[in-house]
C-alpha cells in the first residue's frame, strides 16, 4: 500500500500541480489529512479572527495514476476512514443561510468517543465518517479546494463514505487526485458551513475505466447509483444531475428516454448535498434494485 503524509496538501485543483506520488493501477492508497482548517484550531478559546483563511480546505496529493488518460474514468474506491480523537464546528455572522441569526462567532469542540460525536451533555449523535473534498485536476484551469465543480472537489457528499466507489472524470493524464476535508458527522445541507470537521486518514483503492468519458462525479453505493452535479444556481445543479442519470440510464441499459423518465419520477430522489459553498451541490439518487447490471461498479 502506497501512503502520503498529510504534510504535501494543495489548496487547489489544478493541471498545473505537480504530483507528489505516482502510483500504478489497482493501487492501494492511505491518504493522512488535515481538517478543513488545517488543524488551526486547538481550543474552543481560539481567536476566530485568528485564522489564516487562506489555509481553509486542503486537500492531501496530487497522486499521478499511471495509464490514466483523458476520457477515462477514475474509479476510487473509499475502503477506510478513520477519523481524530476530536473534531471542530464553528458557526457565526454571515456564515450559511442561518447566519443572520447569529450575533457572534463560536468554536465549539466536538470530542469523538465510542463510534460518537458528543455534542454535548445530553446529547450524542452517531458518526457517518465522510470525505468532504475529493477530486482531480480541472482540464484548463486551476480551481480552489473549496469549490465543487465537474472534477469533484468540494461536493461535501455525505454519501461519499467506506464502500462508496466514486467515479471522477479524468481531465489530464495522471488524473491528479487529492482528497481531504473529512467530516465524522454531517447532515444534508451542512447549513452552518461545516460538520465536525476532523482530520484523520483515509484508505481508498483506484481503477482506471478507459475510453469512457463522464460529465461530471458519479457515486456508486451498495444500494444506490448517484449522478452529482454542482452549480451556483441550486435549480441548475438538479438539472444537470437529473439529465445525467437519464442519460445514463438511456445508454448504460437501454432505456427508451420517456422511460428512463418516467422511471426517475417514481424512483429517483434529489437530494442536496450542501448549499454553502460557492457553488450548491445536488445528487441524485436512483435504486439498483430497479436494474439489471451488466458489470461490476
């Protein structure tokens, strides 16, 4: 197993970044990470202001997979996450769409004990350890960690979890994948800008699909595909998800397209993933249950 310390991070995709790691396909990689705030923050007593925002959302690579060329797919499959002793929420004036309920900026501490996040005294809340930014480099272009966009990045997915496989379009050769921003807890919406954020260690295992180009991240879980899509605008990030999963509907199983419709109408679910970053995520939600699979995700 190939392994990179949390200690070569980027703060944006890019195909300008140089890769920290080659690796070869089939590989198995343990990825160290910081949290969302590289770690900045120690104590619920730190200065907020005090932060360097300029340090927010690393992402730990870029790891080079040999053999991976534009219009294939990068498969990436989520075999561990282990998480910190603790993590990090902060909340505060202008920060998500409750912000304006907010007088004032609060750090709060979230120790993590037993497979629990401990919110408080009385309450407790079970962790669904996920990976918050994951992604590969853009085609032309650098784009911040913070942003999600059709290479990934910042989809603050919840689903994106241990068993997940992930499949990223690969925009330039070596695909250069970086992951980071884990959360040990976090609902749909992460409304405050942030769920516990925590760092820790992540174990995944890579595949090349060749010759299949994608549009923008799909998920793949035990139960479920998953077409994810981002955007400014929250009603064209749905669009753009929903039309690819009929689309791929259409083509991966032969649908007629009134069909595949018809059959995300009463199947599919739109779910949002988050809606504070600078551009909203969306993921759509289709049963594989309802399908007959030619092939292995």
């Amino acid at each position: 197993m190939f392994k990179l310390s949390k200690e070569h991070s980027i703060y944006s995709m890019s195909p300008n970044n140089e890769p920290v790691l080659y690796v070869p396909p089939n590989a198995q990689i343990e990825f160290e990470t910081c949290d969302c705030f590289e770690n900045q923050i120690k104590s619920s007593n730190d200065s907020f202001g005090g932060l360097d925002w300029s340090r927010i959302n690393p992402a730990t690579g870029p790891v080079y997979i040999n053999g991976a060329e534009p219009g294939d797919i990068l498969s990436v499959r989520i075999d561990k996450i282990e998480v910190a002793e603790s993590g990090v929420m902060v909340a505060g004036k202008e920060m998500g769409p409750l912000g304006h309920l907010m007088d004032a900026h609060t750090i709060k501490i979230i120790p993590i004990k037993n497979n629990t996040a401990i919110f408080s005294d009385k309450i407790r809340l079970p962790l669904n350890k996920m990976i918050g930014v994951i992604g590969v480099a853009p085609k032309d272009s650098d784009i911040a960690c913070g942003v999600p966009d059709y290479h990934g990045g910042n989809m603050d997915c919840k689903e994106i979890t241990e068993g997940a496989v992930l499949h990223l379009p690969v925009n330039v050769p070596g695909g250069l994948l970086a992951l980071g921003d884990l959360h040990a807890v976090m609902a749909d919406g992460e409304i405050c800008i942030c769920g516990v954020e925590v760092a820790g260690k992540v174990t995944v295992s890579i595949d090349i699909i060749k010759n299949t180009p994608l549009p923008s991240p799909m998920l793949f879980t035990n139960s479920h595909i998953m077409t994810i899509a981002s955007h400014e605008d929250l009603d064209e990030a749905v669009n753009i998800a929903l039309l690819h999963m009929a689309n791929y509907l259409k083509d991966k199983y032969g649908l007629p397209m009134d069909e595949a419709v018809m059959l995300m109408s009463l199947a599919a679910q739109v779910r949002i993933c988050q809606v504070v970053d600078p551009k909203k995520t969306i993921r759509v939600e289709f049963p594989k249950d309802l399908l007959s699979y030619s092939q292995q995700t």
